[in-house]
C-alpha cells in the first residue's frame, strides 16, 4: 500500500461514520481503534491515547469554562432580559422601514456577547421577533436569514465555546482570542446592518415600518432602554473586562459570568427550581456532547497521526513555490465545504489541529503564535457559516422548528446573502489581519 493508503482510508471511513447518523463522538474512537487494529499499531501505543484524554481533556482546567459559560447563557435567555430589549428597541425604531430588522441585528449581537449559545439565540430571537416581523409584511426570507445569521455570532463573539476549544486545541491564549474575536465580530454585524439599510432604501416594501402602536413617550422608552441595557452590559463587562484586566483567567471570569447570570435571572424574578433545573440538565448535556467528542477525536487524531496522516496534509496542503495565502485559501475552502457535512465541534477537534503545523509553518510576516491566533478567527468565522448552510445547517433547522409554516426552501434562500456577508467579512479578515490581531496587540495579550 501506498504511504498515504491508511490516513486517506481513515478519513473517508470517519465520513462513511458520520453519514451513517452513528454518534461523532462514537464514530471518532471506534474509526481510530479499528484502524489501529487493521494496520498493526501496537495496543500499548493506544495506552497513550488514554494519558493525553486524562491530561488533554479530563483534568484540563481551561475546559471548565465550557459548561460554566454554557450555564450564563442558558440563565441569561431565561431571564426575559432580551424580550423586554427587543420590544423597547422596536418600538424606538418602529417608524423606520427595516426598523424591527435594525433591533434584531443589534439583539443579536448582544446575545452573543453574552450567551453564545446558537440554538437557544436563535429559537428565542425566532419566537419573539418572527411572528411580528411576518404579520407586518417583512419579506420571509430577509426575516428568517436575519434571525439565523444574528444567531449564530454567538459562536464568534465572546464568550465563545468555539474559542475556547480553538485556544486549546492550538496552545494559544484564550484570552487574545477572546479580544481578537471583537473586532471581526462587529465586521459582520456591521455587514449585516449595512445590507438591512441596503433593502430598507432600494426596496422599503420587503421591511416596511411596524404598525402604529399606543404611543410611549420618548424619555420613558429611552429609560426603559437604557435599564434594559444596563443589566446585559454589566454582564458583558464583568467578564471580558476582568480578562482583558488581567484580573481573571477565562476559566475565572466564566464563573464570574455564571454568578452574574443568575443574579439577573433572579432581578427579573425568574429564578426558580424549575429553572434552574432545566439550565443544570441542559448544561450537562451540552457540555457531555462536547467532552466526549473530544475524547474521541483525541484517539483518531493519535492514530491518524501514527499512521503518517500529517505528512500527507502537510504534503496536500504545503503549495510548493507559491503564495502561503494559497494554502491558507485551500484550507479555509475544505473547511468551508466540510462545513456542509459536519458539526464545528469534530471539525475544530479533527481538522483544525491537523491543518494548524501547516499554517504555523508558513510565513505571514507574523510571530507563530500571532498567526494561529489569526488563523482561529479566521477559522471560528469560517464554521459560523456551518450553521447557514444545507444541508445540515443547524441554524436552519432550528428555526424550522419553530416556524413549519414557512417553507425551508424560503429559509435557505433567506440565508444565502448572510452566507455571503460572512465570507465576504472572512475576506477581509485574510486580507487585513489587524482586525483580529490588532486589539489583542494593543492589550499586550
């Protein structure tokens, strides 16, 4: 067999895994030990895999932050804190056509900045903001693509599972990427507000101004959103803050974060034993998903790794005498096109840590660590778009679930410009890395 038979066999039996609807986490180990079995690597090499899951995964104390900040954006969605938000902000911008759109997209990214959770972002968003966006005459489509793309920049702004995982997979500061994530974070957010002002000039009758309701006075509504405000940006603040003061570690300010969810869940008077439960059971879910797809991939990666299967992306992906743009441009392409098929969780545990070597070896006229601080951004933008597109974009169905009487084929064409938004803000990301890197450079991070 040829040099590369057994890592390009391991890939394309790790497809046939994931298409056959068999748990990823599963999937990932039982590939990796068959493989192991059928190459002849010696079991006591495998002994390895059990002291990197321990070392890597089960005593990792970064990893923590995961279901500490997955429990702050559970409680937070609960509090009611953005429903009261997106009415007062509808209601300052109702006289403007494209106004709702205009709240939506600011909901959306202070959600994200505070939850980071897509799936709860974007059924809340889709529950509050859908029904009135449609019964006003909003264009379906710009309606449903406006709430999925808001929704997913939780998994770009901070605080970002998605980085976490980045930062530890790459042996990179959480804490920069958390600060270089703002930057491209507003880039798309600025996309998708400048695209609304777009329609809502050339074409006013797709988002119409919302109906009149009873009038509120001005200096009432701005109180009522200035204290809406208050509370989400504490919040905000209590936790990047005391990461870019140095104060606290990521995995420190996400208990902060925790703490300060459940104190605003408990102002809003929604705190209660139910509720807390369904965060607890939620939060352990979600977190079980991800520890155990790290412990498999971890056993895939080490035998794939074994087996010379970094030789062969180093070789795929190593464009000898050409541009490193155009390795770093085919890497980004697999991503985005493996994006269509798999979750961001087995592409960050899998792709990611076997492509980074590559990228770190190629010269950006950057420090390595600067450069795969750069490159998980650009990385973390690139798998948003994993949540828009079919067929198994989890955005999609998310809002699917909540809407049935729109038909899905609305709902991909509604995202398609968002689609392109985020890959046109990816772009620029490329093009200028001082959008990620420049604030965590200015910090000293």
């Amino acid at each position: 067999m040829s040099d590369y038979a057994w890592p390009a066999a391991m890939l394309l039996g790790l497809m046939a895994g994931v298409f056959s609807g068999y748990p990823v986490a599963f999937v990932l180990a039982g590939v990796g030990i068959v493989f192991a079995l059928l190459a002849d690597v010696p079991m006591l090499f495998l002994s390895i895999g059990v002291q990197r899951i321990f070392s890597g995964v089960l005593t990792n104390w970064l990893l923590i932050a995961i279901p500490l900040f997955v429990f702050m954006g559970l409680m937070l969605e609960r509090s009611g804190i953005a429903e009261r938000l997106l009415r007062s902000l509808a209601t300052l911008f109702r006289t403007l056509p494209g106004g709702y759109a205009f709240a939506v997209a600011l909901i959306g990214v202070i959600m994200a900045a505070s939850t980071g959770i897509i799936g709860a972002s974007v059924v809340l968003m889709g529950m509050m903001a859908l029904p009135p966006m449609l019964q006003n005459g909003y264009d379906a489509r710009i309606s449903t693509g406006l709430i999925a793309a808001s929704g997913t920049l939780g998994i770009l702004i901070p605080p970002s599972v998605m980085l976490i995982i980045l930062g530890d997979q790459l042996s990179i500061s959480v804490g920069s990427l958390f600060m270089g994530a703002v930057g491209p974070g507003l880039l798309l957010a600025g996309l998708y507000v400048a695209y609304l002002a777009f329609v809502a000039i050339t074409a006013p009758h797709r988002m119409p101004p919302m109906a009149k309701s009873e009038p509120i006075a001005r200096g009432e509504l701005l109180l009522r959103l200035a204290f809406d405000l208050l509370l989400p940006i504490i919040l905000i603040l209590s936790v990047l803050g005391t990461i870019v003061a140095g104060i606290a570690t990521p995995t420190e300010s996400a208990a902060i974060g925790a703490a300060g969810a459940m104190v605003l869940a408990l102002l809003s008077r929604r705190l209660n034993l139910e509720t807390l439960n369904r965060a607890l059971g939620d939060t352990t879910r979600t977190t079980a998903m991800i520890i155990f797809v790290m412990i498999g991939a971890t056993i895939f990666s080490l035998v794939f790794k074994k087996l010379g299967g970094d030789k062969m992306v180093m070789d795929l992906f190593s464009l000898k005498g050409s541009s490193p743009y155009a390795s770093l441009l085919l890497i980004m392409a697999v991503v985005f096109l493996l994006g269509f098929f798999l979750e961001w969780v087995e592409i960050t545990l899998v792709v990611v840590p076997i492509v980074a070597p590559v990228i770190a070896g190629l010269d950006f006229g950057m420090p390595r660590e600067v450069t795969l601080a750069w490159f998980a951004i650009a990385i973390a933008v690139n798998l948003q778009t994993s949540f828009l597109t079919p067929p198994f974009g989890y955005a999609l169905f998310y809002l699917r679930g909540i809407a049935p009487d729109v038909p899905i084929r609305t709902i991909y064409a509604g995202v398609l410009p968002f689609v392109g938004l985020q890959l046109a803000g990816l772009a620029l990301i490329i093009a200028f890395p001082a959008i990620s890197v420049w604030l965590p450079s200015y910090l000293g991070r």
